[in-house]
C-alpha cells in the first residue's frame, strides 16, 4: 500500500506543512492577492482536489490557502478523536496563520458541504479573522434543523452505531466496502444528481481512500460524530456576510430550512442548475456569483 508521503498532491501548488493544536496541517498556497481559504468536504473520500476548479480560478489574482483537513490528504491520518471542536480547530489554526501573513487583513473564506458547519462555528469564535464566508451545499438547513439550538459542541453521533465503527474489523470493513471505486462512483453519482460525474475527482477519491489511516475520520462521519446538534445556533450567530449557493439536483436539495435567512441582510441565498458541486458543473456562473459576493 502505498504511504502518505506518496500520494499525488491533489492540486498543482506549494504545499506547507505546520504542527498546530489539531495536530500536523497541510495546505496548498498559490496566487497573489486578497487572501482566500478553500476548505473541501467530509465524506468517506474528502478531499482537496473537491475545490481544485475553484483553487485554479481563484489563484490568478487571489492568494489562495486549500487545506487538507484532519484525516485527509496529507495531513496527520492518525488514529485519535476525530470530532466537532478538532475539525473547527483546524480551520481556525490556518485561518489565523494567513492573516499574519497578510499582515492583519482578514481573509474570505469557503467551505463545502458539512465543512461549512466547521467555518461557520469557527467564524463565530474569530470574527476579527474573516471578512465574508461562502458556504456551498452546506449541512444544517433542512427543514429538520430547524430546532438544532441545542449545547454547545453537541454533536448527533449515534452511540450504538460508533459503538460498533469503534471495532476494527467492523469499522474498517464498512469502510472498504464504502470505498470502493463502484461505490465511490455511486455516491458521486448521487452527489451531482448524474451519470455525468467529474472523472477526476473520482480517480483521486479512489487514490486518497488507499493511504494509511485513510478510514478514521470518514468512521466518525458515518457515526453522527462531526454533525452539529447546535447548528442553528451557530448560523443565527453570525453577523458578518454569508452566501450560501446549491444545486437542485442530487441528494443535497433541501433547504427548506433557510427560510429563516430571508430576513437577515447579511445573508445571501442562491441555486444552481447542478449537483451539490456547482464549481465543476457551472463553474462561470458560480464565480460570477462569487465574485459580485466578494466585492
């Protein structure tokens, strides 16, 4: 099997490496401008290359940051509690690190699917260090979240079911079988709400899936573990600019939850004729949308 070391970097950029409070860190930076954090998804494949059309549009006049998150690409994949306040952690350490950079300034950041409930939470504690927030196919608007105001880090994790992903051979079995190719291209199938899936993504989901410790944060994914009971609360929490955009196709439609967005000023709500990735389906029209959000 081959190591972390020898996994193909996921986009064509310097890659750096730094220890922080969530262990070892790894991100990609290239461009010059306006600061810019890229923050991909978790799933049972997560990975880097899931912003890549972003990362290369962006990094013609923007200082782009794409991080690997905990248990994923190649950052630190040991075996160790993978939960809420690692995961917000981790995005909060490099944000931090490149508003030193650029000395102060706070940067615009995005993050897709459930990493956006990570963004957001650490938005919420560093303020000062963001300057707009763009959450793509985020988690936590169905209509079922309306009441998620429950503690503080409170998590969904379904006890019996970690119960049982805690046990090597049944953990690591669901996680082959879930990691697949076959299966991996189902779930992106499903996730762009098409046949037509990107191949790339795809073959670097495949490749990612096959490192060491490749299983531990995709296990407390499917646990519950990383989804927010108090979500609602965090979101309503925020004050500066949010955009949220998603697709109408897939298996990540509803946001029938938003509803409660329309009357903040701060909010702004948009959909896509796409999947839950828009970036790779209607790459011109999400920039256009990005961009007037930026500016």
């Amino acid at each position: 099997m081959a190591t972390i070391d020898r996994l193909t970097p996921a986009l064509d950029a310097d890659v750096v490496s730094f220890e922080s409070q969530a262990g070892r860190l790894t991100y990609y930076v290239a461009g010059d401008g306006p600061p810019l954090l890229l923050i991909h998804s978790i799933n049972a494949a997560g990975s880097a290359y899931e912003v890549k059309p972003l990362f290369d549009h962006y990094r013609t006049t923007r200082r782009v940051y794409a991080l690997d998150l905990p248990g994923f690409g190649l950052s630190d994949r040991s075996d160790r509690p993978y939960d809420i306040a690692l995961y917000t952690a981790a995005i909060t350490a490099l944000a931090v690190r490149i508003v030193a950079e650029h000395d102060g300034d706070p940067t615009d950041a995005l993050a897709l699917s459930l990493s956006s409930e990570f963004l957001a939470r650490s938005a919420g504690e560093q303020a000062d260090v963001y300057r707009r927030l763009a959450l793509i196919t985020p988690t936590g608007f169905r209509a079922s979240d309306a009441n998620r105001r429950a503690a503080p880090l409170s998590s969904r994790e379904i006890g019996w079911l970690s119960g049982l992903l805690s046990l090597g051979a049944l953990g690591g079995g669901a996680f082959r079988l879930l990691t697949k190719p076959g299966s991996i291209r189902y779930f992106l199938k499903r996730t762009f709400g098409s046949e037509a899936i990107d191949e790339g993504l795809w073959r670097y989901a495949v490749a990612t899936t096959r490192q060491p410790g490749a299983e531990y944060a995709p296990l407390a994914f499917i646990s519950g573990r990383l989804f927010a009971n108090d979500i609602r609360s965090v979101y309503e929490s925020l004050s500066l600019p949010v955009y949220v955009g998603h697709g109408t196709r897939g298996d990540f439609t509803d946001f029938r939850g938003a509803a409660w967005t329309h009357s903040r000023t701060n909010w702004t709500l948009q959909s896509f004729a796409s999947g839950a990735l828009p970036q790779f389906e209607v790459p011109n029209e999400l920039y256009r949308a990005l961009d007037a959000f930026w500016a």
